[in-house]
C-alpha cells in the first residue's frame, strides 16, 4: 500500500457527451483531453464511467490521451486512473502502457442465442439506420449510423425497440422499457431496454452507474492513497446521476454536472451543476478547465 497526498477532487466522467462528442463520437476539443492528462498527473483519480466497450474507451479516450501525455502522467506518484465499461460490465485500469487487462463479470452477459436474434433484427430490418456493436462483452448495443440524420435514426429507434421487446419475451425474458414491462414466468424483471440519443442498451438490471461508481471508488482505495472526500460526477442523461448518488450515500462531499439539463433536472439531495447554457463536450471542457484552474495547475 503506498500513501499520497492528493488534491482534495475525485472525477467519475460519463464518455458520450460530456468527453466525446455525440457527433464525432471522439473527443473533439483538444482542451478536454489536455486537462484530464493535466488533472490526473497531479493526483486527481479518474474514473470513467460509462456503457461504451473497453475497445471504443481504448481506441477513443485511452489512444489521444497518450498521445497527450498521458503515460507520463500516470507515471507521476499519486496518479490513478480507471475505466468501467458497459456500466459495470467490464473494467479495467489505464496504465502508463495503456489499457491493462479487461475483466468482464460473466453474470450479467446475455445469452449468445440472444445477441444472434439481436443481430439478425438489425441486418434485416434495421441496417439503413443502424448498427450492431460487435465489441460488447456485457450486454447489446445497437447505435445510430454516423451517416444518418438524428431523426430519422430516432424514427427508427423506435421501431427497434418495441422488435426487440418482443424478442426478449420470446426468450423468455423479463424486461422493461420505459413504461412498458413484461415479466418472466416468475415475475421478475431481469433486463432492460435503455434508449438514448445515439443508441439503445439491452442490458442487465443490475447494470448502472452507481455499480461503476462503486467499483472505480474500489480500484482506487485498493491502489492506496487517501480518497479525496470532494467528488463531481459528470454526465448527460438521467442514469449518470447514479454515479453522484452513490457517492453522496458513502458519505462524501459530491455533486453533478449535468451537461445536458434539457432532459429536466433531477431533484438530488446534493448540488446540481449546468455550466451556463453550455452543452455536451464544450460543457465538459468548461468543468474540467474550471478545475485545472481552481487547483492551480495551469
């Protein structure tokens, strides 16, 4: 175990929107990657949280950090950082030398007959609009088409879900969507369709942000070092204040970034943050350059 002083600020970061564009689906501001190289080689612990695989984590945040200097940041005493993929999903730790080892919780995965159906729903009905993620360990993912306008993808989304929905209950399988709930021969709902603006997760119910909060907050007291007791989490959907719930219920002093407050502003027992109109990634810049600032580090 080794000890640090560190800056009293730790960051759970949902990826879409906040860090990468939902449009290019990369990180498009060039600050953005800069500052998180910058926060977390002064000892800043990272985490991001998020239901994107480790291959697109890797490819689209791990990649253009390091070639930000991220290697020798992580380098620097005190340094963490962490990635939980599929909102729990997965996980793994970022290191100097890149992603390490994925470990994958086998519990939660659907089944492969499942995905086949899933797939086969998109080649022959959905292809024109939509793709299927073939890098997921943990769960399914559909996602809008780069070359597709958002509405007609959004069109089509709907669609999509109610096929799926009833694929699942030809499996047997309890899900949910919305408002619509179809239990299992026992009465159980294990599986959820959750849509969002680019995609649609058919996932575990056990699957969210506060289980990836909970694991990134174990990584980094298993590394060692002092946890900070500030927190902010980062997201643009509802499910991301999970992250900040969970940390507000350990006891620590947390808060939300909501950067895409349109969708209505949650009633939470701690601080919610819009950063003055500012949506998506240029909201995340705006946070994170707050915080280079604050802590002096510019």
């Amino acid at each position: 175990m080794r000890e640090w002083t560190v800056p009293d600020l730790g960051l759970l970061l949902d990826v879409d929107g906040p860090i990468a564009s939902p449009v290019t689906r990369s990180i498009a501001i060039p600050s953005i990657a800069d500052d998180l190289v910058t926060l977390v080689g002064a000892g800043v612990p990272i985490a991001f949280i998020t239901g994107r695989s480790d291959a697109f984590i890797e490819q689209q945040v791990v990649e253009p950090l390091l070639a930000r200097g991220l290697a020798e940041a992580l380098g620097k005493p005190g340094a963490r950082m962490f990635g939980v993929f599929e909102k729990g999903g997965a996980w793994a730790a970022i290191t100097p030398a890149g992603m390490a080892p994925v470990s994958v919780d086998e519990t939660v995965a659907p089944s492969r007959s499942l995905i086949s159906d899933i797939r086969m729903l998109v080649q022959n009905r959905f292809a024109d609009s939509m793709f299927f993620d073939e890098t997921k360990r943990a769960m399914i993912s559909v996602e809008q088409s780069r070359e597709v306008e958002a509405s007609v993808y959004l069109k089509a989304q709907a669609h999509f879900d109610t096929y799926a929905f009833d694929v699942l209950v030809d499996h047997g399988i309890g899900v949910s969507h919305r408002d619509r709930v179809a239990p299992d021969v026992n009465g159980d709902v294990t599986f959820r369709l959750d849509s969002t603006i680019i995609s649609t997760d058919i996932e575990s119910v056990v699957l969210d942000k506060d289980r990836g909060a909970q694991r990134a907050l174990e990584y980094f007291e298993a590394v060692g070092g002092e946890l900070p007791r500030t927190w902010r989490s980062v997201g643009d959907s509802r499910s991301d204040y999970k992250m900040a719930d969970f940390l507000h219920e350990a006891g620590f002093d947390a808060a939300h970034v909501d950067v895409r407050p349109s969708d209505g502003v949650l009633d939470k027992p701690y601080p919610v943050i819009t950063e003055h109109g500012a949506v998506h990634d240029e909201a995340g810049a705006i946070f994170l350059r707050y915080w280079v600032d604050r802590l002096r580090l510019a």
